[in-house]
C-alpha cells in the first residue's frame, strides 16, 4: 500500500471523524429528538400520520437508510480527494505498476 504524510493522513481523519460526528449528531436528531419533542410534534402531520408517529414508525429508518448511502459516497469521494483511492490500492496489491 502507498505510504501517506503524516500531515495529510491526520488531515484525512479530521475531516472522517468529522463526518461521522455529523451523523451522530443527525441519528441523535431523529431518534432521540422526536421523541423528546413528540407532543409539541404531534400537532403536525406526514402523510396523514402524526408526524412524531411517522418518525418512530419510517422516518428514522429512511433517515438511517440515506445516511448510510451520504456515508459511502462523501467517503469515497474523501478517499479520492486524498489519494487513498480503491482503484490505486487494488492495482498495487496486483502487483500492477501505477500511472501516474
């Protein structure tokens, strides 16, 4: 596997450990937040349901669901912007040489 800076690697961890404290933040939201918030909620409704109900009941899987999907893309996208990219790491494990 290709050696990495130390710079660049603590800077490539920064930005996925930020990532991951956004969507911890996002999970808390909805898991935890709907119900906290679920009287004031349930005078507003989601496809004729209470939307507190909704929640509990779809929301946060879809919400977990699509969080996954942002989570694999903004990676990869992050793994490409630091040169950690799947395509590289397959070609050197190959034992094919590199274009550079």
């Amino acid at each position: 596997m290709k050696k990495i800076e130390k710079e660049v690697a603590d800077r490539y961890f920064r930005e996925k450990n930020r990532n991951i404290i956004i969507y911890f933040i996002v999970w808390f939201i909805v898991s935890y937040g709907v119900v906290l918030f679920a009287e004031p909620l349930s005078h507003m409704t989601f496809l004729g349901f209470p939307f507190h109900y909704y929640m509990g009941a779809q929301g946060a899987v879809i919400t977990f669901i699509i969080l996954l999907f942002v989570n694999a893309k903004l990676g990869d996208n992050l793994d490409k912007k630091y040169g950690i990219d799947e395509s590289k790491n397959e070609q050197i494990s190959s034992g094919r040489a590199l274009d550079h």
